[in-house]
C-alpha cells in the first residue's frame, strides 16, 4: 500500500471500524481471508441487502451505529461500506451531490413530500480497486424493496426516477459487483460537490438536509412514517 492511499484506509469518529461489533461482523463473515475483489464484492452486498433501504436519525451516524439501526440510505450506508471495506485494508473515499427530491417520491408518502427539500444531500463511495477509483451506489436500495418496485412497473427498461431510484432501465439496474461502476440514483443528481478522503470532513462543511422544527420533527415522527411506508411497499407492494 503507497503512502499516498494510506489516508484512504484511516479510522475516523464516522468511520469507527475498530468498533466492537464491527470488528465481529469481519470476524465472522471470514472477508479478511478473501482476496480484494471478492472481499469488496461480500462486503457491497451485505450493505445492500442485509441492511435494508431506510431513513435514519442523521446522515452523521457512525458506522458502528448504521450497523446497530440495520437500514440506512444512501449517505447512512455509505459509511457503513466505507468502514467496512477500510477494515479489510481497501482503500475508500466519499462523494458528495445532492439530488432532486422527486426521486424519493413514493418512498416518501405524499403527505410528507411537501417537507423534503427540492435538493436532498446525496453521496456514493468510490473504492480503489485494479490500480483506479471505481463509483459504488448501486448499495443504497436493498433486493427485496428494489423487486416490488419492479414488478410494480414491470415494463420500465427506460429513465425511471421515484421511489428512492433514478436509473436508465428500472429492470436491468447496474447494481452488481463486477469491479465496475454501480449505479441506482445517478440519473438524480443535482449538484457536485466533489471528492472528500472522509466523510466527517463532508458534513462539516456542508452539514445535512434540514435544519430547525423540520430537523425535529424528521427526527421523531416523520422518518417513523417514512419508514412504515417503505417497510410496507418491501412487504406487499406498490399500492
């Protein structure tokens, strides 16, 4: 490993992968015995789909607490992939955007969406792989929730935005690991922010969504319903 990578591999109050159960979760999963594609591949797939698509506390949580809650979205399991992937030694950095809210439309119920801000603090993880940074996002919608939504537009193999997806063809989404790009709400960005070696670094400059009563009043009540909602369309379906 270069000196040059080496920030890209440190631990941060975000990216806590010292942590106790983190380090059980590598423990067990036996990904420090794989070779670097696969143990990337293991470790994208249990944040996709062991952590279920869902809205926490905060986009600041630690890994270590993204864990605990064991659903996140898609600044919330990033860091989660980020630490977990710096905690087998793969050298990991932070994208920031924001993306047009009309994209979280139908995971955010109707009666709520009036609260979201028309641009909603976005990220993906690019990891460094084969001598290149690669883009991850593909992470942020769990199989099960992503199913419904398919069959609920069974038809879509052109731009689909809702749901918390914005991709070119809702069928054939480009959200497997082949150590190649992974994508599922590119199609939504609104703003670049740039590259940033910790995401700590992120939201100290440019915090989060909402600020005030409606930070409040996410916090305690309408991430809950926002939840249910979501919770709800990956059991059943679309209504």
């Amino acid at each position: 490993m270069t000196n040059v990578l080496r920030e890209f591999l440190i631990e941060t109050p975000m990216l806590d992968f010292n942590h106790p159960k983190i380090q059980a979760l590598v423990d067990k999963r036996k990904w420090l015995e794989l070779t670097s594609f696969d143990a990337i591949g293991e470790i994208y797939y249990f944040v996709r789909d062991d952590i279920r698509f869902g809205y926490n506390l905060d986009d600041r949580l630690s890994a270590s607490q993204v864990l605990d809650d064991g659903y996140g979205q898609c600044n919330t399991k990033g860091t989660l992939l980020m630490a977990l992937l710096r905690a087998v030694g793969v050298p990991t950095r932070f994208h920031g955007f924001t993306i047009y809210n009309e994209l979280q439309r139908g995971a955010i119920p109707n009666y709520l969406f009036f609260f979201a801000p028309e641009r909603i603090i976005h990220s993906w993880v690019e990891v460094y792989h084969g001598e290149r940074w690669i883009n991850l996002e593909g992470y942020i919608i769990d199989r099960k929730y992503l199913k419904q939504i398919q069959n609920s537009f069974a038809d879509q193999c052109e731009q689909f935005s809702g749901f918390g997806i914005a991709t070119k063809c809702l069928a054939k989404p480009n959200i497997d690991w082949r150590g190649e790009d992974t994508y599922i709400q590119s199609e939504g960005i609104a703003d670049d922010f740039g590259i940033y070696t910790q995401p700590d670094d992120f939201y100290e400059r440019h915090g989060s969504n909402l600020s005030g009563i409606k930070k409040v009043l996410f916090r305690y009540i309408f991430r809950h319903l926002m939840n249910l909602n979501v919770n709800r369309i990956r059991s059943t379906s679309v209504s």
